[in-house]
C-alpha cells in the first residue's frame, strides 16, 4: 500500500495510522470525526476538540466522502426482511 491523497483535505499512509484515512498533516483519523458528527457534536466543538487541527471544510469533506461511499456500497448495509 502506498499514500494516497483522497481529497483536498484527507489522506492515507501506511506510515500514519496504519494507513487508515486521516485528515492531511494530521494523525486525526476521519473514522473519529465522523463518530462525533454521527454523536450530534458541534462542529465547532469538533474543530476545538481537535485543537483546531481541522476546520470545517475538512469535516465537509469526510462526510461527502462517506456519503459517497455509502450510496456506492448500499447493497452491502442492506438487510434481509424477515418473512
């Protein structure tokens, strides 16, 4: 696996969090951020809680990002209903 860029804001290196994506110059992993979006937290208490190592065009960014690929794996969350 080699670094990728994904976005204006978010990366991947195997180096830095064992490759998972995080937020560019950051070890801040999106998986983190998006739990606290999906918890109801502000953004802006996202962005302080973080130190202000992210903003909110980043915070955008990841949950595009995520909705994206949550439109392209749809089948893969679906679930059987039960007869």
């Amino acid at each position: 696996m080699k670094s990728q860029i994904i976005g204006r804001y978010i990366v991947t290196d195997p180096k830095i969090c064992h490759g998972k994506p995080t937020f560019r110059g950051t070890r801040i992993m999106v998986a983190d951020v998006l739990e606290q979006v999906a918890e109801g937290l502000a953004w802006e208490s996202i962005i302080e809680g973080w130190h202000n190592s992210i903003s909110k065009e980043a915070i955008a960014e990841a949950l595009q990002l995520a909705c994206q690929a949550f439109l392209n794996h749809t089948e893969e969350f679906a679930i059987e209903p039960s007869v």
